[in-house]
C-alpha cells in the first residue's frame, strides 16, 4: 500500500489542507469529506487505492486543518465552499477526475460538476443526497430555521454540534457499537469546540437551503450528463434517507446503490466502492487520465 502525503496549498489566500496518495499521472479521485468531518475521514480508504488511484482529499474550509477564517472575512456559504475547492482543482493541476462525495461534500461536488461537467469522470455518493424524498423528519428543525432565520430558532441548531451527537451519528444504527473507533467522532468533536466552529457551523446548516434549491440543477446535470455513478447509502441514516439513493436511477438510468450501515459510516474498506453496485463508477474513475 502507498503511504499518504499531507500538505497545505495556498488557494486565493486560504491555505487549504490535503491528503495526497498515489502516482501523479493516475486517474484521479477528489474525496470530499462531510459534517462534522475532516479528509480524516478518509484515512483507511486512500492506502489500499493509491496503487492504482491519483488520491486527494482536502479539508473543506471552515474544517479540519484548512483556513478557519473569520465569518467577517469569509461568508460561510456552500457556494463559496466550491468555489474554493474548484480553485483548489485548478491550482494543483487537477484536470479530469472523478468524485466521492459524501454529505457536505455532495453539494459541494456537485457544484464543481455543473459548472466544469467536462472535468467530471464519475461520481460515487456516500450519502450525498440530491433529492427532496432524502430529507428525512431529522431537517425538520434546520428547515424552521430556514423559514425563520431568528436567534430562537438558530440557538435551537445548538444541540446538532454537542459531542454527544457526533457521537449519535458514529453510532446510530450500527449493531455493534465496539466497532466504532473513537478517533473519528473524538476528532471532529475537537475541531467542533474551536472558538467561532459552532456560528460557522450554525451559517452553513442555514445555508443548506441554497442546496435544496440547485436539486433541479443538479438532477438536470444527471439527466444531460449522466455520469457513471454509484450511490452508498447508510440505510440507518437519520437525515438522508435510502429513498435518496433510489432518485438517482431517474436521472441516471444505469447509476448503481447500496444501503449499508448508518450516517457515518467509516469508509475505511476499499469493497465500500462496488458492494452489490454496477462497476461503471469506479470504470470511469480507472478509465481517465488527470493529463
């Protein structure tokens, strides 16, 4: 297995951090991670890939060991997110690749696919959802907020970042518990506690609804563009349902899912890309070239 390099590239002023692994001239793999989550979360899958995989993982701002900037510096918006994660493509060189998303990092992803859908070479989705029907009761409370952006309404988004619900969703679902290492979720508790995490947290569960509103866009995407895809899905997931999943097959006839586990699920093992699942994704990840 080839070891991973980590590494932090200046992008416009942001210095964001990476988990690099694999031969340059690969097929390349862009991991974009979720919340309350880090590349950390990638840290099993990447080693048994990059022998024949160009891995990188970077840490969406805001998260893990990127650029926490001021909210009075940066607007914490999902879109400003993917504009500093395409910039971040284009400054190391990335080309043509393929995506693993996986909550925060669907919309993010996806943002980078309709604006660039030539750099696009698959796409596989780890409960990354881009359909009203994977919005489960559990956005109940965030969609109130959206309605009614009060300091009433926003205090009541407090408990979605106490420890004990990182915990919640490591371990909602699972069947045994002691399979979940504690370095996950103990990790992006202590990212969570830095001072300012919580209102920047707090601006992007309110801004979740400008990805509500792409879903047409990007579900127009699927249809004109139709990449190889395949959707893994905890079928235990609290927020996104596994109805999320099944969606995708409207707009990409031969997208391939599975329904596994929970939210959280620790993508440490390599057959998480092609259980049960059509191989065309991971084809079209192995089929291009980053040059």
């Amino acid at each position: 297995m080839t070891k991973a390099s980590y590494r932090k590239i200046n992008v416009d002023g942001l210095n964001v951090f990476y988990r690099e692994a694999g031969r340059a001239d690969a097929p390349a793999l862009l991991l974009l991670h979720g919340f309350p989550t880090s590349s950390h979360m990638f840290r099993n899958l990447i080693p048994p890939l990059a022998d024949r995989l160009h891995l990188i993982a970077p840490d969406l701002p805001g998260f893990g060991q990127s650029d926490m900037p001021d909210r009075s510096r940066f607007t914490y918006t999902f879109n400003n997110i993917a504009k500093v994660i395409e910039r971040f493509t284009e400054v190391i060189g990335l080309r043509r690749f393929a995506v693993y998303v996986f909550d925060y990092g669907a919309p993010t992803g996806f943002r980078l696919a309709v604006s660039h859908p030539e750099r696009i070479t698959a796409i596989i989705s780890q409960n990354g959802n881009a359909y009203e029907e994977g919005l489960s009761e559990g956005w109940k409370p965030i969609q109130t907020y959206w309605k009614d952006p009060s300091p009433v309404n926003r205090d009541a988004l407090r408990a979605l970042l106490k420890p004990e619900t990182t915990l919640w969703q490591y371990t909602h679902g699972v069947s045994d518990t002691t399979a979940v290492s504690p370095d996950g979720y103990s990790l992006d508790n202590f990212y969570l506690a830095r001072a300012g995490a919580d209102e920047i947290q707090l601006d992007l569960l309110g801004d979740y609804k400008s990805n509500v509103a792409l879903y047409p866009t990007f579900q127009e995407y699927f249809r004109k563009h139709k990449p190889p895809f395949l959707a893994v899905w905890g079928k235990n997931d609290p927020f996104f349902l596994p109805a999320g999943a099944e969606a995708f097959k409207r707009d990409i006839p031969c997208a391939g899912n599975t329904c596994r586990g929970n939210h959280q699920s620790d993508p440490g093992l390599p057959r998480s890309l092609s259980l049960r699942g059509p191989t065309s994704a991971l084809k079209g990840v192995e089929s291009e070239n980053v040059r």
